[in-house]
C-alpha cells in the first residue's frame, strides 16, 4: 500500500509552476536510479542543433506529465464525477510519470538503426529487477503488469489508457507547451488550464466539454506550428540523418570485426542485440558522445568523419524538391564519388512522413483515440464534425521531401548543370 | 580583415527573443569546433539537481553575452557618442563570445580539485593551434592576443574590459536573465532594455545615466534574490561536494597506482597535470558522466558509492548551523567510523563565502568595476552613495554554516544526543 | 520644419515595453487635447463587459500603432533599402498615431445610428482648427492634407498607405497584440519582431521575405481566433445590441419633442446631425455614460428601462439558430408583446457578417491590399497561393445566426412549445 | 441560505487567467447595480496620466481580491486546517468581494476634498436599502452586518479581517500584480502560488510558514519598488495635486453661491455633505469627466483652467527639494501673482508621507496585521526579525519633498535668481 506523504513535496518548473508530489510512491519513484537516469537524455533528440535552447531532458518532460495528470485527476476527483474510476489514481500517476522510462539516447535513431522500441525498453525496465520495480510492487504488486498494460495500451480501462496516450493526453500537453519554452517559439501556448477544467470522464473515455472546443483548436493548431516549425525543421532532421548514418557505418564495421578506438560492454551488447535492462540503462547520451568523440579519432576514416561533423555541427545541407525534381537527385551518387565521399554514407532523400509526430487526423481511430466533444445534450461528436478549423488543418499535408548532401558536394566537377542549379541555388 | 554576412543570421533565443550576427567572424567562431564544444557543459554546473529544468548550456549563454554587447555597442553608434571607441567593436564582440570558452565539465569543482583556472584555460585556446585562433587571425592578426589580455582584464582600454566584466556586465545581465528562465523562479527579472538605453561610454568607462537608477536597482535586487535562492541553494552545493569528494578520492587513488575501472588519456593527463589545450578540448561532461558511471564499477568501494550516489543523486543531506554549534559537529568524524564511512569523503562543513558569485558590494573596487552613475550635471557617483535600497543590500552578509553528512549517519549507534537533535531535527 | 527632441521621451507600454518618441512634432501631437481625448474612449466598445479586463483605451493603441510605424521605419532605414521613400517618415509616423482621432464612443454603434464615420471625423479634425492641425501646418504646411490623403487611402505613394491600412498593417498588428494582452486570451500573440525584420518596402507596395511566412501564418491564424472568440462574441455583440437599441428610441423621441431628462448641446447636435469639430471633440464616453446615468430617470419607460440594463449589465440573451430555425423566431414578437415589451427594442436578429472585422481573404484586394511574400529570386507571390494554412483559413465563414431577447421574455404565458424548446435549452 | 450554482462560473482575468465563482450569492453580487458601477472607477486614479495601460477599474481588481481569498480557503479547506472556522468561507469571499465598494472616483482626491471615507460608504452601501444588502441578506440576515464589521476590522474573529487586510492580505497581493500587469513594469510580479500555498490558519491569525519566506522577502520588495516607482510617481501625484484644486476651487465657488455651466443633483449633495447612499451611486468617473469637461466653459477662470489643464493633460511641472530649500519656494507665489495666477490653486509643497500606501513597518501594528512566519517548532515570529532584507528595506525612508507649479511661472520677471536655478534646472 501506498501512503501519502507527510509533507507534500514540490518542484519548481517553469512550465507548469510547481510540480507537487503527494504519495510516497510517486517521490519514491522519482528517486529511483533508473528515472533519474532521464536526465542524460534530451527530450527533443537532435533539435538543440536548431533551437539551442532546447537541451530540457525527459526527466523535465516525465514530471511535467504526471503533473497534468495529477490535476486532471484531482479535477475529477473533486468534481465527484461518477464515471471516473477512482481507485485507479494510483495507477495513473506512476503510468503517467514513467511512460518514457525507456526511451534511450537519440531515440528515434537509436531505434530505427537498432530496430529497438522504447515503450518496450519501459515495459521491460518496470517490470524487470530494478528499483522502480521495487517501488512499484511495494505500493501494489499487480502495479508492474499494470503499467505495462497502459503502455502497450492493453489495459483494459481505456480511460486509463486514453489519459496518458490519446490526440489529446498528458503526453502531448505537456511536450508542446515544454517544447516551446525551451526552444523558444511562441506557437506552442494554448490554454491548458481551460482545457484541464473541460475534460472529463465520460462512460470510459475523456471526453470534453462542447464549451471548451475553442480551447481545443487552439490547442490542434499549436500542434499543427509545432510540427511543421519545430519537430520536422530540416535541421533537427539534418542531425538525426548523420546520426543514423554513424549508427549504419558502426554496425557494418562491428559486422566486419573491426577494432574501434572505443567500445565498451554496453555499446557491444548494443551491437549485439544482446542488451539486459542492465546494459540499457548505462545508455546514454553522455556514452554515446563518449563513443563519438573517440572515433573520431578511429581507424575508419568514414566513421571518424561522420563523428566529427555531429559533435562540431558541421550537419549536412539540404534542399527542398519538388516530386517531380527526385529523379535529377541520381546524379548526386556519381559526383560523391568524385570528390571521393561514399553515398551510402553522405546523402539522403528525405520525406518527413515516417516520423514519430503527426497532425491530427480523425480518421486514424486505430492508433490514437480521436478528440470527443460532448454537448449539451450528452451526446458525444468528433472535434472535425463540428470545428471547420480542424477540419480544415486535418486535411493538409505539408511533407515535404528534402535531399541532404555534404557542402563538399558542390565542389564535385562536371556536375549536371541542372543538379548544381538545384542544389546550389536553393541551399 | 573581418566582413559583413551578406545575410543577417538569426537565432532565436528563448531570453532575448532573437539574436542577430552581422559579421563572418563571428559567424565562423560559433561554428568552431571549440565553441560547439559549450553545448557539452551545462551553464550552472550542479543546480539542475535542485532546479531540473536547469540544463541549459554555456553555448546559451555565450551567444546571450555576445547579443547583450552587440545591442549596447549598437546603441552607443547610433547615439554617436564620441567616448566610445568604435574600432574595439569586433574586439568587444568577440570577447563578449568566447569569455567562457575555457570553462571545462562542473568548473567549479574541477577547477579547486586541480588547482585549474577556467580564465587562463580561454586565454590558451584563443591563442593556441585552434579554429578559433584561426578564424581569429584572420580578422586581424593581433585578436587573439588582445582577446586574452580583455579576459586577464589587462588591456589598456579599461571600457572594453568593463563591458565584459564589471559589476553590470553584460555577462552577468544575461547570466540572471537566463537562469531564471531556465530555473522558472521568478526573482532574476529586471528591465534590461531600460538598462541597455542608459548605459553609455564616459571618459573610459561604461556609465549609467541617474534616471535609469530604478532600474539598476532592480537588477541589484534581483541579482541579491539570485544568489540565495539559486546559487547558493544548498541542495546544488551538495551536488557540488560530493563532486569534490570524487575528484578528491580519484586523485588519490591515481596517485597509488590504482588501476581504473575507466581511464582514457584526457583523464590521464588531467590527473597528471599535464593537459594540453588538445586534451581540454575532450574535456566535457559527458566524459566525467561516462567516467562516473564506469567507476560505480570500480574495486575502490568509495568511489564507486561516491559516482553512485552522484548519478542517481542520491546527494548528502545538510543541516544549517549557528557558529556557536560548529565545535558539536567534530562528533560527526567518530560516527561516520562507526557506520563505516571515511569521514574524508562523507562529510562537509560549508561556508558558502568562497564562491564565484557576490552580492553588490561597493568597496571591492579592485576585483570588479563598480557601478557608476552620471547626474544630469555630469558628474559621477558610485550608486550606493544616492541609493539606499542599494545601501541596505549591500550592507547584509546571509552567509551560513551548513553541515553536509550521509542519510546513513543517523543510524550510528550512540551518538552524542545533542548532535542527534542538531542533524535528526533540522534535515 | 520638425526638429529631433533634444532627449528621447519614453513611454512604459505594457505590449511593447517601451514607445519611444523622437520629433518634436509627435510629442506635441501626443500632447494635444485632441489626441488626449482618445484616453477617454475605449479601444473594444462593449467588450469589457464580456472581458472585465478590457478597458484599454484608443489612446494606448494609437501609441502602439506609432511605435510599431516607428520601428519599420527605422528598420527601412537602417537597412538603406532603396524602394523606401524617406522623406515620408514624418507622414508614416503623424498618419498612424492619429488614424483612430476621429473615432468616438461605441463607435460601432454610433456609427450606425447616425450614419456617422469615423475616418471622415479624423479627416476633418487633422483639416479643422485644432490643436493638431495646427502641429501638423507648423511642420509642414501640406501635412494635414496629405495625413487626411493617407486616412482616406487616396495618397499617391500606396506604400504610404499600405503601412497603416492593410492586411497587415501597423495598425491590426497592435491591436491583436494589445486586445490579447487587455482581455487576457492566449490566442493574440504572434512573433511581432520576426515580421518587423521580414517586412520590406518593394516597388511601392510593403511586402514580406518568404522566409518569413511562417510568422506571417502565426499572425493570420492569431486574427481567426481573435475574431471569432473576441471580436464576434456574442456577449459583446449583445452591449452593441443594447446600445443601438439605446440610440435608436432616443432618435425616435427627439424626433418627437420629447423632453429628455438630461440633453446637453453636445448630444443635441449629434441628434441634430449637425456637430462641428467642436463638439464632436466633446463626445466621449463619460458623456455618454453620465446620459444614460441621467436617462435611467427618464419619463419614457424604454428609454429609462434600456439605459439601465446597459448601466447594469443586465444584458439580452442569445441563442445561437441553425438557419432553418430563423422562421420559428417570428412567434418571439408576439410573445415580447405579451410579457409588455416593445419588439422594436427588445430582440434582434443577428448575423455577425456586417462587423467591422474580418479574417482574412485574400480575393478581397480592392479594399485592402492582400499580403505578398517576396520569395529568393525576387518575385512576388500572394500568401494563399503558396500557405495551405492560409488558404484553409481564407475559406472557412463561421458566422452564426443568433437572436438576442430579454430573459423575461422566457416567463411569457402560451409561448410555441417549439420556440420554448429552443430559447429554453440553449441560453 | 445560498447555495452552491449548478454551473461554476468563470472569468477570464488577464492576472489569474481565471475567475471561478460557485456560490449562488457571489455570482447575484458581481451581477448586482452596485458592484457594476465598479467598471466606472479606475482603479489606479490618476497613474494612468503617467502610465497610460493604468486604465484597469476597481471591478477588475475586486473580482481578483476575491478569487485570491477563494484559493486561500479552498486550500485551507483541502489541508483541512483545524484553525480555520469554516464557517466563515461565505462571509470571507463576500467581505473580500465587496471591500472597494464605497470607492469613488479619483478617491483619494474626493475624499481629501470632502472628507468622506469609502470604507464608511462600503459600510453604508452593504447595509443600506441595495441590491447587494438584499442579495446579502438572502443568503444570511446577519451577513450585511458581518461584512460591516470585516470592513471596519471590528469583527470578533480576527482571522476573517486579517485575509482582507494586513500586511499580506488578499486585496495588496492582488494589487500589486495586477497594476504591475496594467502599468507595464517589471517590478509587481512575487510569487503567489508558492505564499497561497504557506500561508495558513493557526490560532486565529494567517501565519506563513518559515519555508515560504523567501516568497515574502520577494512580495515585500516588489511593494517596496512600486511603491517608489509607480504609486509615489510625480506625474501621478501632479494630477491628483489638480484634482484637489478642482474641488478646492468648485467647494469655494459652491459656498459663495457662483452660477456653475453644470451642476447636477448628486454633485449638489455631494458639495453640501448631505450625500445618500442612492446619490453616491451615482457618483462614478463619467460624472466627474463631464462636470470637468462643462466646467472648462464656466463663468470662473481658475476653475475653467484648472479643468481644462486636467482634461488635456498640461499638468503642473514639478522639481524634487532637498529640505534645506524648502525655504526658498516661499518666492514662488509671489511670482504666480506676477504672471497672474492664484498661488492657492498654482502650487504645491508635497511630502508623499501622508498617502494610503506604505511600505512594510513592522511596527505598526495596531493599523495592520504584521507578517508573522511559523517556523518548524510551531513557534511564531515576525518576519523582519529573521529576515535581513525586510529588516533593511523596512528603515528606508524615500519620501522626498516636491514643488509643483504650472510651467508658466518659468517666465515670470524678476524671479530670485536662486529660485530659477532650482526650477529651471531640474525641472
């Protein structure tokens, strides 16, 4: 059983004020070996290379999401909704507080070259040897399988699950409005106070009240600025392309047997597919910039490039294309090779649709529960049926696709004339 | 010769909304590889351990110096102002820029742990074999070394030296501003725009018009509010200890001959007192992070329990004290044996007096340029003499002894019971 | 001629920090009684009684339409674009800070009810004997004339124009900013100093960088949501109501040699049509408001009624109607007349389409000129074509049908049942 | 009885972001003709003469004393706090809502003139034959009564009167905040979340616990700063030293029987003290505005002048005095009768001692509550006995003697050579 606190702790944030602790198990968590190692792992990946105030952790993120959690849940408890499932606070909170426990240094490349997932690393950290395991079985000893089950959204009371993981969740609140602080932008403010007083709990969803549409297109259009502005910004993306291309030449060369200039346990487990929840919690993003600061002075001159152009941001250049201009890009591979640079490794066509964010889309029932309205007559609708705004933003796609190339690139001789007109007039 | 961009470069900033390069030198020292080396070290060391949203970097900041200068300069041109020399405008620029650039991983500590100087480590890379040196001569052969004689603060223009580091430096109005918003507490706000329209240069030094003296004031009361709530918050000097300890404990195993769970030659050298600027460079926090993490590994059990508490900041706890009960805490020595901890590393008694950071205080000419009013007959005054809100701060020393000492120190078994009341009842 | 003050006047500014004021000419101009009296008239009509916050006046906005004049101006200058007119800063600068001179109280419904309007009022207080004409003549003979040419978007030079009346123009982009601020609602803010930057004068017309179009959608999507949940909210469309309502029975008494219990001159002329400058300067609010103070005792009951419902806030309610429920809206007459109430002056039905807002559309150009980015190769595009944001926005038309009736009329015996249902359930 | 509404109802507040009311009772007294006519009275008086964004009305204020007071209690509720007599919740939200009632316009000015006093006038207007004495007494027969004695700080249980005024009471914290908002400055902002959360009931006081008392240091030096810098302000203080001459002059030419170019009844009674709470009603700005307005065209020049001067903002000119030049002002009325203008009505010795503001004293208890702070111990004490920056800032006395005078006297002949030095100089 879990207790309260006798003293109520708190945090102070800038995004939401006060971060305020009351249960034994939530304090208990947040001084666990393995949350506290979400402070060596950036929120945002690769963005600071763009934003240079964005260097917040998911430590900072995973606070800030149970603490809207906790007041949506303080809200319904104090409201004495009837459809609200009071004995899953609990619950709640710690699924809420823990739901990026797993995610590694660089995520979305890390995963995409290791074809690794993090909401399984989280499963597997909560319910595996470890401390906040302890903790958790401390409080209730079903509390582990729990937690795994909102993650893998299995949990059987969807409300739990749609709290932490909806269009509309915790989750997201908290990263637009923490992503904006820190980077800087003004797009990502809308009103999560009026938002937090409309939702509410309705035959196991959370829903919100019709009177607080307008707050919640403010919100859908925040997110919109957010995606197009932030998220998928050609040079955040430029990062985590040269990212991936280390990851691909270090396994190609751990592959071929060759001897790094640095490699401990955990990069070789990493390797190796081989990785205990031990090993995964010594990755970091301080191990990762370790391994890339020695190879850059490693034996295999691509990978001691590739090292250096990411530690000394010297990220790769990009232009934008129109569809029907990717055919002229074939020309790149023949000129990489003049000035002596190994395409697999130096360029990329890129198009920002396979990525981990996305705008709104009603239809996508499957994946995210949609945003429920309920009106004056307690009858539930779809955000889109009724706001032409949302409408309007579901309906765009504003992808586009990119070529990243190094600088050296435009030096290559007898390029296509019309490949160097593209490439250097737009970059 | 130093030229304009053909195109003003922008970088939004999430303190001055904006900040504008105009000039290729500058441009190319922010790209140098030793200035993207600050995005590996947090601006203020420890304190994201009591502030979690503190983990902003000195590459934040340095950029924050250099726009601060670059608007009071512009100011000064446009005003016309005949005492300001406009050909130290690159000088000041740049020196605004790379002030910093010899800071290394958690300064504070390392610098007392190796008697190291992080103003000296500057000096070195700007006129060592480096990019910036480079990038540097280029503009004008001479820079580099009148940059390192602005940081020892021994150039003969004493306005250039003001602008960088005098009791209103641009380096301390961003300092205040950006950790504040980085922490989210509320006291480091002052009215910088106001103070950037009243500044102006005066027979060689960087003056204040008396109508902006409300504003002064502000900044000074801010600055005061600063320093106790944040700086010396005891929590980050807890972090800070337990830093020292390691380096302390390190140092001494290096010295016997013992063999690291982890050592690579950057470390090698740093122990050895024997780092080139080379090995300074791969001197940033993700190697003290890796190291620390390898060496809760090591056969040393103290310093593999010291990284250990470190890294999932389980940071000793601290208990204030009156003068009069310092000779009661010589009892903590013997009870640390009892529970078996080595009372070299596990305890600390602190008077936060020896720290980089001060309060205003008038007298201290020598170290830091005073503030300087200009009255409408155009006379100088130092500010305390018409203020006496600045006069009451500066008068107030709230320096306090602190205890810092293991959770584990409270089980020891007959302790003497007034220490027991002294740390059982204040922590 | 104009002269530069000897010293820089300051205004504190809550949106813009500061105002800055440099020509001897806008000081006085600032100074005069006529541009004083716009302290006495609110900048949001009726709104405050929707928004207690908003009770800025067209003083504080007419200061931030100068100040953001100013700072393009100063931007053109200090960039040295060529297509700039320089000699017409002093015209820029007097056109925006007096535009809003003619405005008087509750303009909008005024305005409508006796078919006044405000520009041609500003137009013949810059031309009559007034304090400002006399400014203006002393610093240029032609000034009041060419100010008059700019307020009736007749000047030559379009440039001229479009900085103060455009759709995005000095003046739209304080008043989002100042409105959000006032009232308190996040949906105003967009970055103000990205498009001062990105603004630039181009063969006449004020166009902005491609670059900068992200800005340009932020502040597009900003005016939607201001319109619809500021401007067109129904609340503040039902004190507009009142007010007609108010000035419609007093014209039909005075045109009934009724005897008011209070009229001054002032009044007597408006009802009369026949003010001169000189009394128009004379109608403010106070006035206004010390008439339907005195008329609350007036011997025709309506009059007295509606004046104290204004006083009070005792307003009318609404209901928002689907368009095929307009029909069902003709019992409300009746059953006005049942409960004692003159239909006349007791309900109306309201399509928000005749508002003196709009969002943006960009078919629109001969009222006012659309915005054209300027993309790399130099040529100019209007936003929609290339914004699918914009182009989403641009179509939607939200208007709504509402009727606006007392609450007593809810009381009225033998009502359609099917009307009851419908003003019942929905206010 | 009152109840609770079936709806909460919310305001949005530029300074809280919202407003929630959930008592039937408080919802009928915001909608009530008296609180309304709060919209009519600027909360600030004069200061938006110096800041013009000062616009806001003591409605806005009131319902932000109230909503502070509602957090307050619902948090002592939720702590279940056994110091606090719940049932005094209705009596504190209504006492705190209603405080300003009996405001007029420009108070201070008004009541100086007339001596009346809006506390005696909140008295009156709660117990007298109004809206709010009937919507009070519905919910409570005894409630107008209590308000009362909350009002005059005569109520037996202390705690109730110290949440509405002492030395941190709901009323100052809102205040400040929200005229630090409306002025613009930097300086109002403290952090009420944090004291909200320390303060708390305890044997029948509000005390604040030790832990918050950096949060008071920091609200006591932002009263400290506005207090100088905006509610002190000498453009301010020049419209109120108008003000008061108005109503001199009008009270001399009442007595002596002059013919007025308007006079209305409820300014009759207002000159002849025989006031009824009905005709303090309708005493608002709007009156005051259009008798001045009326009044620049009557029969007496000074009071015609002096109404003029304050409507168009030429207010009298001012220079700070060292004591020992007191002296010398006893020059200027003789030159004020050398350019012809009544010393009586055209100068001003002004020592801002005796204004309704103050900056903390802890010794001044018998007018308000001191600060008390409850340390770990349960043992009280006053703030300034612990804290060095209160002790410091509460010995300062800033007060500093002013002369005003109109600019005219500049060109009187034969002024005493000194005297023009004093005012021309500094002025």
């Amino acid at each position: 059983m879990s207790g309260k606190l006798s003293e109520e702790k708190v945090f102070k944030d800038p995004v939401h004020n006060y971060i305020y602790v009351q249960d034994e198990t939530i304090w208990e968590l947040i001084n666990s070996a393995e949350f506290q190692r979400l402070r060596r792992i950036r929120q945002l990946g690769t963005s600071y290379l763009t934003f240079h105030g964005a260097e917040h952790s998911r430590f900072s993120h995973s606070l800030g999401v149970y603490e809207i959690t906790r007041r949506i849940i303080s809200q319904f408890e104090k409201s004495g909704f009837s459809d609200w499932p009071r004995e899953e606070r609990l619950l709640c909170l710690c699924a809420a507080l823990l739901h990026d426990l797993g995610h590694g240094p660089f995520s979305h490349s890390i995963e995409r070259a290791f074809n690794s997932d993090h909401e399984e690393w989280t499963c597997r950290i909560v319910l595996g040897e470890t401390q906040v395991n302890r903790i958790l079985r401390k409080a209730d000893p079903e509390l582990p399988e729990k937690i795994a089950a909102v993650i893998r959204k299995t949990y059987e009371k969807k409300i739990v699950v749609s709290l932490i993981s909806s269009q509309m969740d915790a989750d997201r609140m908290d990263y637009l409005l923490r992503d904006a602080y820190y980077t800087g932008v003004d797009y990502g403010t809308f009103d999560l106070e009026r938002i937090l007083r409309m939702v509410r709990p309705h035959k196991g969803h959370i829903v919100v009240k019709e009177s607080g549409m307008h707050a919640v297109e403010d919100y859908l259009m925040s997110r919109y600025q957010m995606y197009w502005q932030v998220y998928f910004h050609p040079v955040t993306r430029s990062g985590e392309i040269l990212l991936s291309k280390i990851f691909d030449r270090a396994r190609v060369l751990y592959g071929g047997a060759h001897t790094f200039s640095f490699l401990n346990d955990t990069l070789r487990r990493l390797f190796d597919h081989s990785m205990t929840v031990n090993d995964y919690l010594h990755l970091d993003e301080a191990l990762m910039q370790v391994a890339f600061m020695q190879w850059t002075k490693d034996s295999d001159p691509v990978l001691a490039d590739l090292c250096g152009r990411f530690l000394d941001r010297r990220l790769l250049k990009y232009v934008p294309l129109e569809e029907s201009e990717i055919p002229l890009t074939r020309g790149v591979r023949d000129c990489l090779l003049k000035v002596g640079l190994d395409p697999d490794y130096y360029m990329y066509l890129d198009f920002p649709a396979d990525l981990p964010y996305d705008v709104y889309k009603p239809g996508e029932v499957e994946e995210k529960l949609p945003i429920l309205l309920l009106d004056a007559r307690d009858q539930l609708f779809e955000i889109s049926s009724r706001s032409e705004i949302v409408r309007s933003i579901s309906g765009i796609r504003q992808g586009q696709h990119h070529i990243y190339f190094p600088e050296e690139l435009l030096a290559a001789e007898s390029m296509p004339d019309e490949l160097w007109q593209l490439l250097q007039k737009r970059s």
